[in-house]
C-alpha cells in the first residue's frame, strides 16, 4: 500500500489475524476522510486493509479514534459484519428500501462500535 505524501505511517496493528497499517493524514491526503461535510477524525479502509486518523488529535484523541476504527476494520475483516449485517436486512420493514435497510444498518454498526470501542484493550500501539 503506498502512503500518500505528507502522510505518516504510525505502525502495525493485528486486526482480525491482519496485519493493518495505521496511517495519520489530513483529508486532503487522505479523501477517505472525507463524508459529505464532515471530515472524519478516522476511517477503516476495507479494501486497502488500512486504517487512517486525521492528523491534528491530540494523543489520547488520536488512540481513542485507532481504537474506534479498529472496531470497524474488525468487524469487516472478521466476517461478522456481514452476519449483522444480513441479519438486519432480512428484518426489513415491508416497503422499507434497501438504502433505508441498508443506512439503518450503518447506524447499528455505528452503535456497536460506540458501545465495543472503550471496551477493547488500548492498543499497544506507540504511535509516532
Ligand atoms: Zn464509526
């Protein structure tokens, strides 16, 4: 995977028996950070196994938001993303759509996430 310039890779992470790069970049560097207005303070890029925090947190920040996408990168990686995932859309509503079934599940993913995040060791991470 190649780093895109400016950007600053802090280490390895095992997710899920991955070996996932942790990168800091700004959202210019990194447009995954990028959601519509917002700016994201991390993302877990599935497809790239990388997971980017935006440059700029304070520290205690910054590992909070590691923690946070590795919950997300886990649940992908693992698998168990689309058992809930197929889970909660068998369950739709009838006449719910599949983007509602779908924006619906990633508000409940979101919430695991929330909820499992404080909950993982800290990572033993030393971020650079
Ligand atoms: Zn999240």
């Amino acid at each position: 995977m190649r780093i895109p310039k400016g950007a600053k890779r802090l280490g390895t992470l095992h997710v899920a028996n991955m070996a996932t790069p942790i990168i800091r970049a700004t959202a210019k560097q990194w447009p995954g950070l990028v959601d519509g207005d917002a700016t994201l303070l991390g993302c877990a890029d599935d497809e790239a196994n990388v997971i980017v925090v935006r440059d700029g947190q304070d520290p205690s920040q910054e590992r909070d938001s590691v923690n946070h996408e590795c919950v997300h990168r886990f649940l992908a990686a693992s698998g168990l993303r689309n058992v809930i995932r197929d889970e909660v859309l068998s369950r739709r509503r009838p006449g719910e759509s599949v983007e509602d079934a779908e924006a619906a599940y990633e508000a409940f993913e979101e919430r695991i996430v929330r909820v499992a995040t404080p909950l993982i060791p800290t990572t033993r991470l030393v971020l650079k």
